[in-house]
C-alpha cells in the first residue's frame, strides 16, 4: 500500500496578527498617499503674478473674452473653453491666461 503523503504544516496565525497587520498596512497606505498629494500640489507662481502682462498677451487675452462674449450672446455658453489654433512665433501667453481666467482653482 502506497504510503499517504503529507499535507504541508499550515502555520497558525491569530485574529490579532491578521487584524494589526491590515491595520499596518492601512496606515502605511495612506501615509503614502498623504505624503504623494502633498508633494504633487503645485507651488505658488508668485514671480508673475501681480506684474502687467505684455502688449500681445493682453490683445490675445481681450480676443479670447471678445470670442466668449459672442458664444454668450449666441447662447451657446457651455462653460467649455477650447483652443483650436497656435500662433507660431507668438509669446507663450500660457500663464498669463490662466492667471486671468483663474486656471488655479
């Protein structure tokens, strides 16, 4: 007769360990996603805001609020803004609009 094999030996772990384990590793898991969140969120840009923006942000800036004024009077003011065209060898207005139009709520 063929001898049995054996089952392999299970190591008893108790109620307790399982639980401050899970609880261990909660805590880790959200020390970690508390530390991340706070290093993503952005900084202040404090060294442009405040100072005048240049004669062709400004125009740039004034034909974006004319466009947004006809959509409004058309009514087709959905709260979507879209830019379809690059200026090519224009200034980067980047942050000059979304300093004006509150791009950093």
């Amino acid at each position: 007769m063929p001898k049995p094999t054996r089952m392999p030996i299970r190591i008893p772990m108790s109620r307790r360990r399982w639980i401050a384990a899970w609880v261990a590793l909660c805590a880790a898991g959200l020390a970690v996603t508390a530390a991340l969140n706070a290093s993503s969120a952005p900084g202040p840009r404090s060294e442009k805001r405040g100072q005048p923006v240049s004669a062709e942000c400004a125009e740039y800036i004034a034909d974006v609020e004319r466009q947004l004024a006809e959509a409004r009077k058309d009514g087709q003011d959905d709260g979507v803004l879209a830019f379809s065209r690059t200026r090519s060898g224009a200034e980067d207005c980047t942050d000059e609009l979304r300093d004006h139009f509150g791009g950093d709520r």
